[in-house]
C-alpha cells in the first residue's frame, strides 16, 4: 500500500504556526520604528540638533572636569538624543586631552 503522511502532533503545527505569527508582528513593529525614526529625523530642524550638541558638549566637558554636570534631558525625539549624546561623547574626549596635557 501507499505510504501514509505522517503529520506532526497538534501542538507542535500550532506552536509553529504561532511563532511565524510572532515573527511577522516583531518584523513589523520593526520596521516602523525604523521609518518613524527616520521621519523624526527629516522633519527636525538641524539648528535645534545643532543646539542638542552644543548642551551635550558642556555636558561632557563638566563631566571631564570633574564638575558638576546637568542632568541629561528626556527625549522624545530619536534625533535630539543622538545629537546630545554625540556631542556628549566629544566633550568628554576633548575634557580628557585638555587633562593630559602639561
């Protein structure tokens, strides 16, 4: 006689077929995000990027200094953050070079 196809148990086809549900909604959620923040970021005017760098430079040069820094502002804007955080990171580098030098 004919060979029999041998399904996998219920459970098993179920949990498969929840899991590639998973994966597509994750996939999904994913891809949004990455064209919200993109969209944030053609929409954000480079003078107030420009302005976040500037507070994210004092910010890291206070730090370096060992002064007292500003605490690091909420943001809800993906852009506004990178910038602060970018001239963070230079204020603090370009602190930690004026501190070796004799």
């Amino acid at each position: 006689m004919g060979q029999e196809e041998k399904k996998p148990p219920f459970h098993a086809r179920f949990g498969l077929r929840l899991l590639q549900v998973l994966i597509i909604v994750l996939a999904l959620v994913l891809v949004r995000r990455c064209v919200d923040i993109y969209h944030e970021n053609k929409i954000t005017d480079q003078q107030i990027k420009v302005e976040y760098f500037e507070k994210g430079f004092a910010s890291g040069m206070k730090k370096s200094m060992g002064l007292q820094e500003d605490p690091e502002p909420q943001f809800k804007n993906y852009a506004l953050k990178k910038s602060y955080r970018d001239g963070y990171r230079q204020g603090w580098d370009k602190g930690r070079e004026k501190e070796k030098e004799p």
